[in-house]
C-alpha cells in the first residue's frame, strides 16, 4: 500500500508531465490555484494516475475531486 507521501510524490510527476513544469502539490491546491489547469488538463490527470495505478475512478469518485488532497484520498483507498 502506498502512503500519501508516494501518493503525491507520483501525482507531481504526472501533474509535471501534463502542465510542462513542476507545480508544488499540497492537499488543498484545487484546480483554480493553478493556472492553465481546465477541463482538458483534468482529463489528463485523471487518464495519467488511472494508468499509474492501474485503477479507474467511478463518476461519482471524479464528481467528489475538488483538490489535491482528494484525488490521493481516493487513490490511497483504491491501492491500499
């Protein structure tokens, strides 16, 4: 199982592939933090950890991702 300290130190390699640079990840850093991160940069995220981890996010798990700290909530729970 991994702790969230893997959790977001993988999660900043993917957010670093799909922004082109390195975005510092923190629990509460929500989409509208970061600039340039629409729609089309979420579905990157999203596509990039499911391929990761090998796992696939439910509607209702993606509807419930407002930050950070909630998308390695619900990897953590996935993978644990």
């Amino acid at each position: 199982m991994a702790t969230e300290a893997e959790i977001t130190a993988t999660l900043g390699g993917i957010f670093a592939e799909v922004f082109g640079r390195e975005i510092p990840l923190h629990p509460g850093l929500g989409a509208k933090d970061v600039p340039g991160w629409d729609s089309f940069k979420q579905i990157e995220i999203i596509m990039a950890t499911e391929e990761t981890y090998a796992i696939r996010f439910s509607t209702r798990e993606l509807d419930s991702l407002q930050s950070v700290g909630d998308l390695i909530r619900v990897v953590a729970g996935k993978t644990g």
